[in-house]
C-alpha cells in the first residue's frame, strides 16, 4: 500500500476565477501547515475550511491567499488524510503553489492516482472508479446519471448478488464431494445446477441486452451526414448543434474535411461527423475530404443520408445508397420548400423500409421528426436511465460475454452427464469473471492501465 503523499492540481488548466491543489497522504496535512499562515492546521477540527495565507520558506513571502480544507481519514475519497488548496484561478498563481507543496516533500500525483488509492484502501470498488470518469466525461443528463447510479454500487451491488449466487452453489457442490457420508446435506443434483447456473446466466443476458444502449449513452452515437455536395448536409449539422459549426454555401465542395461535434439528441449524445460530400472530384483537397467521408462510413453507428427534394436521383444517389448497404440508415430528403423533382418511390425502394423523414432546413423544419426517428432507432422511443442498471464499460462487456460463454459451457457440461466437479471449474470461472469487473480477482496490471487513463488530479 502506497504511504507517501502525493498533490496534482485538480482543476483544468487555465485562467479561472479559483484552481485547486489536492494533496492526499499521511503527509498531508503536515507539509500544508508548513506553508501555511493562519491557524495551526495540525489542530483543526476534520472537514473544515481556513483562510490564510502560503508563504514561501526560501524567502518568507507571500505566495498566495488561500482557503485550505483539512478532511482527516478515513472519512475521506481516498481514506487517507486530504488537503485541497483554494488559490486563485491563474497559470503562474497555481503552478507556484504546486511547486511549493512538491518542495515540501509530496509527489507529484500520476493520473488518476486518488481514484487508485480510493479503489485500492476500500473505499470504491473497480466498476465505481471507472464510473467516476464516465461521470466526468458524461455529455447529457442520462449519460450522468447512468454513471452516478455505477458509482453509487448498482452495477456493483448486481455483480456481487450474482457471484454470491455463484459461490454458495460451488460450496455446495464442495460439501457433496468432500462429505458424501453425510446424509443430511441435500445432493447437489444436475438439476439443482441448472435451476442455479439458468437464473445467473439470464440475469447477466439482461445486462447485455442493456449494453448497447449503455454504450452509446457512454461513448455517444458515431453518426455520420452523407450526401451528394450541396443537399444540405452542412445545414442539418448546423440545425442539430444549434449553431453555425460548418459553412454553408450554394457552392458544392464547399466541406473539404470532415467536422466533428457532439449533440444532445433526447438525452443521447450523438457524436455528429459532417463529411465532405461523396463525388468523383479532381480536386486533390476535396479528394483527401472524401477518402476521409467514406473511412467515417465505416466506422459509424448511423448514417443520415440527405437527399434533395428539387434535384432528380442521380447515380451517386445510388451509390450512396450502395455503400451504407447493411448499416443503420436514416434518409432525409431536405429543402421540400423547392419544385419536387425527386422519385419518391425510387427513394422508398432504395431506402428498403428505412425511415425517411423530410425536411426544410432553411426554415428549420422536420428536426423534431428527426429525433424522434433517432431516439425509437437505438432505444425504441424513451430511454429509462432512473430504474435499469446499464452497462456501459467495454470491458464490463466483454468480462459479461465471457462469464455467460462460461456458464453455457457448464449448462452443456451439466446436460452431457459431466461430473459435476469438472461443471464446477467452469462455474468457478464465471465467478472469477464477474470479480473482475469490481476488481475482486483482477491484476495489478490492469489496475495501472485503467488508471493511466484518467485525468492528473483526480
């Protein structure tokens, strides 16, 4: 276990009206009382705030006016004692008192070292650590308050009920084969066993079943605007954002790259990519623009192909409607406010019973219709996030995967006659599996990289 004490500034980097240095250790308190003019802060009461002054030692000036709060262990993030510094917000101003605090003999903390300490001193297991990211990088109400549920032990509390399920099966199944002579413990029969394994394996298919939805509302939904130069696509991503992200013009070409932003689509977040319109071009710009379009092709979970209502279907229509074969589609044919010129059956057969949603962008109609087409595609009209516990971690996903294969391979053990003590090293594993989504049975390695992966202060 980690003894030293460590300090990072825990607030983003810039100017702001206050930033803020976390220490966290035994040390903690002590090394802050050493720059520290006011009251004695090794006498203070736990979990309150003093104001003073940081004074440099070197030179006995002033370096700082500061509120310090004193939090003692173990009622604390880390179980540790805490100390964050209030300073004002400015670059100079917090990286001094940084420095100040290294100098007086804490270390500098890797990131998401108080997070590590929190999950390795007891207080948070590993699904909740990681749901503290999640949190701080939840762009919509639903994907916070998913992760707020994973952090207060939802996910956390169903894991445990199912390996304790897992264990008390294994034990008895132990118990029959340790002590056969006594009569008065009940035969682990198969059926016993597939009644147990059935009701942990359907209860870890409902979580995966939930994991898409979780995924998205995580990550955010890669969405891709494809269409022809000049059908609007730089406006359907303008009307989205709720402001002028791309150029719109009536000149095709006009998008060289591909623009990315996130939007709030009914509390899902859409990770919206504007490409450059897909079309034969010389242009060796453009060109680079459209290579780039149809590699974001590939790597989306919706692609919104717009259409023009006043232009005849052309062969790039087509072809378009050629390369998004077996994705999840949604056409829109756009600026309905000019002559009709397009084959609306045609559009119906290309579209092969998608939706399609008509629009008029330039007066910003048919973005209600939209979302609504959006939101019953991936989560079948309203998303619950207040009542399910949703997955959304991919190595929560594929640590489910492998425990319900691992059960399957028990249930298939089970039912070919199988002793029952080579069905239980495969229970065993399941139980094992789901401990690595808390952390009960993972590596120090895994540890470390999950940590790496957070941001310096938290």
């Amino acid at each position: 276990m980690e003894t030293d004490t460590i300090a990072a500034i825990s607030t983003p980097v810039g100017e702001g009206a206050i930033a803020i240095v976390r220490l966290s250790g035994e040390d903690a308190i002590p090394i802050t009382n050493k720059l520290f003019k006011g009251n004695d802060l090794k006498t203070v009461d736990s979990h309150t705030i003093h104001y003073g002054k940081i004074v440099d030692p070197t030179t006995n000036e002033i370096a700082e006016e500061v509120m310090v709060t004193i939090m003692r262990g173990p009622r604390t993030f880390t179980r540790e004692d805490v100390v964050e510094i209030n300073c004002h917000g400015g670059l100079a101003s917090v990286n001094r008192l940084l420095e100040l605090v290294l100098s007086e003999g804490a270390r500098l903390a890797e990131p998401g070292e108080f997070t590590k300490r929190a999950f390795l001193n007891g207080r948070i297991d590993l699904s909740q650590a990681e749901a503290v990211m999640d949190l701080i990088r939840a762009k919509t109400d639903k994907a916070m308050n998913v992760a707020l549920k994973q952090m207060d032990g939802h996910l956390s509390n169903l894991i445990q009920t199912l390996r304790q399920q897992l264990l008390e099966t294994v034990a008895h199944v132990e118990v029959n084969i340790d002590y056969p002579e006594y009569d008065d413990v009940e035969e682990m029969s198969h059926q016993m066993l597939i009644e147990k394994t059935t009701e942990v394996k359907s209860e870890i298919e409902r979580l995966l079943q939930m994991a898409k939805q979780g995924k998205i509302l995580r990550e955010g939904l890669a969405t891709a605007i494809i269409g022809r130069p000049n059908v609007g696509k730089s406006s359907l991503m303008n009307a989205l954002v709720h402001e002028n992200k791309a150029i719109v013009t009536d000149i095709p070409g006009t998008t060289r790259d591909v623009i990315e932003e996130y939007v709030n689509i009914r509390g899902v977040p859409l990770r919206l990519v504007d490409t450059a319109g897909i079309r034969e071009t010389e242009d060796i710009v453009e060109k680079i623009g459209v290579e780039r379009s149809r590699q974001v092709l590939k790597e989306s979970d919706l692609i919104l192909l717009v259409l023009n209502y006043g232009e005849q279907l052309t062969e790039e229509d087509v072809n378009l409607f050629k390369a998004v074969e077996g994705l999840e589609v949604i056409v829109i044919i756009n600026k309905t406010d000019l002559d009709k010129q397009i084959d609306l059956e045609k559009v119906k057969q290309l579209s092969n019973n998608r939706p399609i949603i008509t629009t008029t962008l330039i007066e910003d109609t048919g973005i209600d219709e939209l979302e609504k087409a959006i939101s019953d595609r991936f989560f079948e009209g309203e998303l619950d996030a207040g009542d399910l516990t949703y997955v959304s971690n991919v190595r929560h996903i594929q640590l489910l995967k492998q425990s319900k294969q691992s059960l399957t391979d028990a249930m298939n053990g089970i039912e070919q006659g199988m002793p029952i003590d080579l069905v239980q090293i495969d229970i065993t594993r399941t139980w094992e599996l789901l401990g690595e989504i808390i952390g009960d049975t993972v590596h120090e390695s895994l540890i470390d990289q999950l940590f790496s992966q957070f941001c310096l202060g938290k």
